[in-house]
C-alpha cells in the first residue's frame, strides 16, 4: 500500500477529486460560467492584497496616512499592490456587470433559478460596502471628505438615519474609532459576509445541478467540469488577471495630503459613485432624501425584481423590449449624470485645484535665487514685506489656522487680483515662470524658514 | 421554567415506567427539541447581545456635550461688515487619544454683533469657505452658496449655515463647538 493509499484512506480526498473535477455539466461548458470563476478569483486576489497591505497599516488618524506612505514608497512593491487591489475593485464591479447582463440575456434566473441572481445584487452591495469602507483607510484628504458626505448620506435616512451615523462612525465626527471601524468591517466583517453568500451560492447550485441532472438519461456522455470547463475557467482568469496587471502598471492609484478637517478639499467620489454625487445636486432643501435614499433605494428594489419582472419565455431580449428599455433609460440616465459631473469639473477647473493639491516640493529648485529676483522687491529680504498690504512671513499668526500650502501656492501661481490696492502693489502670478511642484519648494524651502522679527 | 425543563428532559427514566415506549419517546423527542429550540435562541442572544451592547451601545452611550467656550478672536481684530473665518483650538478626545483639535468657524460681524456659524455644510457636511471677493460663503462639494448672513442662496443645502453659540467677555469672542446633523430644514445637535 503506497502513501497515497495510506492517506486516501484517512482523508478520502481522491473521490472529492473525482466528485468536484469530474462532475458532469448538464448544459455543457460555458465561457459565461467561466466570468463566474474569474469573479471569485478577483475575490480571492483582493484578499491576498488586502493581507499584504495590512501588514503595514495601522488604522488610527495619527499614522493611516504615514502607514500607507509607508506601504507605498519604502515597502518593495507596497504601491503596485495598492494599484492592484484598487483596480481589482473595479474590475469585480465589471465583471458583476457582465454576468448580470448575460443572465438577463438569457433569462437566466427562470425556472426556479431566481435565488443566484438575489444572492448576485447581495454580492453587489456588499463590493459596495467594501468600496465605501476602504475608501477612508488611507485617511487622505479625498477618504476624509467624501467619506463625510456617505455618512451623512447615511444619516439621512428617516427615524434610523442619526443613530446609524453615529454607530457607523464611532461617534459623532470622524476619527480614530470611524478608522478602526471602517478596518474592521472591511477587513473582517464584510469578508465574512461574502463567505457566507459563496456558500449559500454553492449550496444553491448543487441544488440546482442535482435538479437538472435528474432528467439526463447517460450522464458519462456529458461533457465534465476537468477539462472542458477549467480550460476555459483558467483561460478567462488569466485575461482578468492580465487586464488587472496593465490597469496596475498603467494607473497607478495616489494618495492625496493628510486629512486635515481645516483645509477644505473639492472631494470626489470614484467612477462608478459618480452619477449618485451629481444626483446629490438637484435635489434641494427637504428633497435632498429623494437622491440620497429614494432613488438609489428603488434602483436597488427594480434590480432584485428583475427575475420576477422578466415575464420572457424565450432567451434573448425579443420578448423584454419594455424592460430591456426601461433599465437602458436607467443606465442611459446614470452615464449621462456621470458625463455632466465629469464636464462640470472640468469647466470649474476643479482637475487645476486638485493638481495643486498634489504638488511636491522640487528640491532641485533653487528657491533663493528666485526669491532674490522676483519676490525681494515686494516681500523684503526678512521677509516681513515692504508695502502696506504684503503679509509678514515670519509672524507666526500667518502660517496658522486654515492657511493651506495650495491657496499660496494658488496666489503665486495666479496672483491676487485685489481691486483695492493699486494696480502695481497687487500680487502678480507666476504661472509663467513657475509649476506648482516650484511654488510648494518655495512656501516650504524659504518662506516657512524666515524667523520671527523682535 | 428552563430549569424544569432541563431537569424532566435528563431524567426520562423516571418517566419511562410510567409511560410506555412510543409515548417515551415522542415525549422526549419533543422535550428535546424544545432543549435545542431554546438553547439556539438563548446562544445565539448571547452572541447578538454582546455585539449590539459592545459595537452598537457603547457609541450611543456616548459622552456629554462639550460645554466649554473656546475662544475665538479679539473683537478689536474682526474685520466690521464683513464675513471672515477663524481658527479655534480646543482640547478634545477622539477614542482614545486625547488631542488640540482645530476647526474653522465663519465668522459674521454685522452692527456689533459677531455671529459664528458651523463650518460644516447643512446639506451632507462638506467644508464650507469663504469667497472673499464675493462675500459670500461656498460649499465646493455639491456647489451650496451662502450668503453673508448664511442663509443659502443656491445649492442643495436645505438649510441656512448652523449657528454657533456665542458670548463676549472682556472685548474677546467666544463660542462653543457644537455639531449639528446635516439635512432637514431645522438644525439639530448631534
């Protein structure tokens, strides 16, 4: 008896084997079954990721910003795995996407089959909720805001909303207990949640298996899951998994300023919340509930229903032209509400400010020189300024409170057009000369260093 | 009653000479379940109770407001006429960390009277700013205008800017830090 048998004995495993990889498939493989496979195999990534990066965060406000710096620069590959499990995120709402659309193309959910597809809008709000809880773990300027504006969101909600708000966030503001919560939930809470749908979901497709295999006459003539459809499983993963690779190496995700609830920043959510921000703006004063819960809530209901509102007897979309329409209005209206959030920003120049939020220091510049050219005439060699309007840089009172790097480096860039003064003592802009990474180089490198007058 | 249960379900033999097989064993098949019935919802209340006392309670539990004035600026230092911020600095505890915490508060100084407001935007709590040439306040997230006296002139917000309680003791501003609940067109402490 070999050491196979031996432990064959014991473990049972080669009839698992022949039970899972040799099990008949009574409608034969499928590229479709297969965005199925790449699904769970972009969840199982993004746990790998997920563990990897937390191995160098730690959620508190002091150092989730200074952790995922950390992770970024100085840890081996920490930012492409940060790219990696970002855009894995997205592509999971991809491929949801498509799985969705090809059920409904072919009706998939008939005959008895309406739960997958339940368990399916599940799994959607849960990608949700694990995009809303990562959203705020790296603490940076962009998480902090809009991460206020999705508990509020929350807080709106009637009767519930206030205390849900505050559970949600530990408290009555964000902090230290809303990052170790979101952590928790993200890292912990709604993985176990999605645990539980993958088991209800494989219970639910043995049962229906069981089910279909019942009126097969010979099964060994079907075709079985090892090699026809892992072929095509495995086929499918890799080009998931390559399309991945290229969005990680070709967009790489950055991490904004520190959260700073003094510096008021223009926050954007990602890409596929973006219709429900605009939405967010037609509705005023005591409507505001109408795109906070109402419209989201019955999009979320009309997408549960679809099994039950899909009355076709045949696949294709022939016999649901009225539903068929019905949701393409719905995405027609989202995509639209996307394009004009997208060109309102681009019209308020709100790409401009956030570019300067980004700025680094250039170290390369030489800030004296310059200084010496163009600011001397004006602001002195102390720095304290020589006109009745110039700021004193050395007075300590200057650099506190909300006056953020970005609006100086605005005001150098751009200049301050002050009406009052007279047309030769107002701020010039520099934009000409300068870029904002020069700008930041100058406010840190030589007027932050000038001391204060006696 | 659970006690009972416990003590009829462990002692069937003393009902076994009594009763007669068949009716032994529906009887205990019956106290039986009703155990396991019992006994999941008392475990599982164990379970659920501990995670809505400690996750859910201990946040609305919560601690008293803060009362204390912070100060805002010298009277002699506000700008009369018009709307302007202001940097507070107060001692707070965020979990277990006990920090200065800073805030911005706009301030609204018409006739002699300063009136603080809440930085944060009535609408979803975004920072709200000052538009210094226009005089007017701007909450750049979903595009709220306020006006000098923050009441809104355009934009989602359903309310005007939240205000701040103030006082004024030996020519210095004062106010309290106060949050308010975003939504609806009355304010509300939070």
């Amino acid at each position: 008896m070999g050491g196979g048998d031996w432990l064959n004995d014991r473990l049972g495993y080669r009839d698992w084997i022949r039970k899972s990889f040799g099990r008949p498939l009574p409608d034969g493989a499928s590229w479709i079954r297969s965005l199925v496979f790449a699904l769970i195999l972009l969840f199982v990534f993004e746990g790998l990721t997920g563990f990897l990066l937390s191995l160098s965060y730690s959620p508190s406000t002091e150092t989730a910003h200074a952790s995922v710096e950390y992770t970024m620069n100085e840890t081996l590959i920490g930012g492409f795995v940060r790219n990696l499990h970002f855009h894995a995120a997205s592509l999971i709402l991809v491929v949801i996407t498509l799985i969705g659309l090809c059920c409904f193309y072919q009706g998939a959910y008939k005959g008895g089959n309406e739960a997958s597809w339940i368990l399916g809008v599940i799994l959607l709000n849960l990608v949700f909720a694990y995009t809303i809880s990562g959203f705020l773990l790296p603490w940076d300027q962009n998480a902090f805001w809009g991460t206020k504006v999705r508990t509020s969101i929350m807080g709106s909600t009637p009767l519930v909303g206030p205390m849900v708000q505050k559970v949600v966030q530990g408290g009555t503001d964000l902090g230290n207990l809303t990052l170790t919560r979101f952590y928790a939930g993200h890292f912990f809470l709604i993985p176990l949640v999605t645990v539980g749908v993958y088991f209800v979901y494989r219970g639910i497709k043995k049962h229906i298996w069981k089910r279909k295999m019942v009126g097969v006459e010979s099964p060994e003539t079907l075709p079985t899951y090892w090699p026809h459809q892992a072929a095509r499983d495995v086929t499918m993963g890799c080009l998931v998994l390559a399309v991945l690779f290229g969005m990680s190496f070709a967009v790489p995700i950055e991490l904004g300023p520190k959260a700073d609830p003094l510096l008021n920043y223009p926050a954007r959510p990602e890409w596929f919340f973006r219709w429900l921000y605009q939405l967010l703006k037609y509705f005023q004063g005591s409507a505001q509930i109408i795109g906070t819960i109402v419209i989201p809530g019955l999009m979320g209901v009309i997408l549960i229903l679809i099994p039950f509102l899909d009355r076709s007897e045949k696949p294709g979309f022939g016999q649901k032209k009225l539903l068929l329409t019905f949701l393409l209005a719905i995405a027609l209206f989202c995509t639209g509400l996307t394009s004009i959030a997208y060109y309102h920003d681009l019209e308020t120049g709100h790409y401009e400010e956030v570019e300067l939020w980004q700025a680094k220091a250039d170290p390369e510049f030489d800030v004296d020189t310059f200084y010496k050219s163009e600011c001397f005439e004006c602001h002195g060699s102390t720095g304290s300024g020589l006109l009745e309007a110039t700021p004193d840089f050395g007075d300590p009172d200057f650099w506190s409170g909300s006056r953020a790097d970005v609006y100086l480096i605005k005001a150098i860039l751009e200049g301050i057009p002050n009406e009052t003064l007279p047309e030769d003592e107002r701020m010039p802009g520099y934009q000409d000369k300068i870029n904002a990474d020069q700008a930041l180089a100058l406010i840190e490198f030589k007027l932050k260093k000038f001391p204060e007058e006696e | 009653m659970l006690a009972l249960i416990i003590r009829i379900s462990l002692n069937p033999v003393t009902r076994s000479s009594i009763l007669g097989y068949n009716r032994r064993m529906q009887r205990r098949s019956f106290f039986q379940s009703f155990v396991a019935f019992v006994g999941s919802i008392v475990l599982a209340a164990v379970g659920l109770g501990t995670a809505i006392v400690q996750g859910v309670g201990s946040v609305l539990h919560g601690k008293g407001k803060d009362e204390n004035w912070i100060k805002v600026d010298e009277i002699d230092h506000l700008l009369p006429g018009q709307p302007q911020e202001r940097t507070i600095s107060f001692r707070t505890k965020d979990g277990w960390e006990e920090k200065t915490e800073h805030q911005k508060v706009l301030i609204i100084y018409k006739d002699g009277e300063p009136v603080a407001h809440s930085p944060s935007c009535p609408h979803l709590d975004c920072p709200v700013s000052l538009v210094p040439e226009a005089e007017k306040f701007i909450c750049k997230c979903h595009m709220s205008y306020f006006d000098a006296k923050g009441d809104v002139i355009e934009g989602p917000a359903p309310r005007g800017l939240d205000p701040l309680p103030t006082k004024i003791e030996d020519g210095v501003l004062y106010c309290r830090w106060v949050r308010y609940q975003s939504g609806g067109s009355q304010a509300v402490e939070v």
